[in-house]
C-alpha cells in the first residue's frame, strides 16, 4: 500500500504561477530527458534497458506529484492520461501516474476549515468533524463527521478553496494556447 501524502499547505491558483509551473515541468522534462539520452549513447546495451524504466518511472513521478498539487484541471488532466496512457507511454509511467487516482494529497485541515466555516455557517457548530481527511481529489476533499443532534455519521466534501478559480484560469489558458495554434 502506498503511504499517505503529506497535507498541503495550500493550492496554487494564481494564473501565472500555475502556467509557470507547467512551463516548468516541460524544460525540466526536457533537460532531464537530454541528459538521459546523452547517458543513454554511453552505456552498456544491457543497462539501456533498466535505465529507460527507471527514467520514465521518475518523470511520472514528478509529473504526477506537480498534477497532484496543482489540483483542479491539471490533476484531472493527470488522470485521464492514466486512464489513456497505455496507448502512448511506457507502463512505468502509466503505473505512476494511476497513483493520481487514489493517493493524492489532502489539503491541511488549517486551509479546509474556513471554507467549511463559511459553507455551513452557524450548522458549523452541529457537526464534529474529524481533521483528517477520509479523501481526496482533484476538486475538494471528504471528512467523516457526526451531525451532533442527530447522532447520524455523515461525510462532508468541501471544495478546495480557489479551485473554481483556478480552474477558469487554465480553461483560459488553454484557449489561448488552441487559438495561437
């Protein structure tokens, strides 16, 4: 079993930040897959082999931890190229990047609460929520509570604060990318 991710302290929703990010991604893929091609030329034919797995498996991983993080549109990207990516990338790749489905990171209880508060108002105080998150996604997160008057067991998905946000901004993003192409 994979262990559980560490919450996150926040969500990156700024557009810039979240266009620079996967900038970023793209030149260090691009670097790292030079470099890997360069070691590549030097290595023993045996070894190829192995080094190509593990290379592929590591750019998943980065990938797919950057996707987690960003939440919102770029995570589901992330899944649907799980679900697809047997037809185009390695299966290392593809066993990585299927992580996206079930282990991704919760965002700390600290950032969740507020959004909480302010969803469910005065109720706030009818419900005894536990603080870690039972799960979580590209859009929000679920707790299990206690509805106090009713003694009945409940879970709560709440929406990452700013990912309704987000998300606009990378649809936007995208537009822009399809139309200068």
């Amino acid at each position: 079993a994979t262990p559980p991710n560490p919450p996150l302290d926040h969500i990156e929703t700024d557009p810039f930040k979240r266009n620079l990010t996967v900038a970023g991604l793209g030149l260090k893929a691009g670097a790292q897959f030079a470099a890997h091609q360069l070691g590549q030329f030097f290595s023993s034919k045996n070894n190829r082999e192995a080094r190509d797995r593990e290379f592929y498996q590591q750019q998943a991983l980065q990938l797919a931890e950057a996707l987690g993080k960003l939440k919102g549109s770029m995570m589901k990207v992330g899944q649907m190229l799980s679900l697809y990516a047997q037809y185009f990338m390695p299966v290392e790749a593809v066993e990585v990047l299927t992580n996206l489905q079930d282990h991704t990171p919760a965002l700390a209880w600290t950032r969740i609460e507020a959004e909480l508060r302010a969803a469910l108002g005065e109720q706030y105080h009818d419900f005894e929520i536990e603080r870690t998150a039972l799960a979580a996604a590209s859009l929000g997160q679920v707790h299990r509570a206690l509805h106090i008057p009713t003694q009945t067991q409940v879970c709560l998905k709440i929406q990452y604060p700013g990912v309704a946000e987000a998300i606009k901004s990378d649809v936007h993003s995208l537009s822009r990318l399809v139309s200068m192409l």
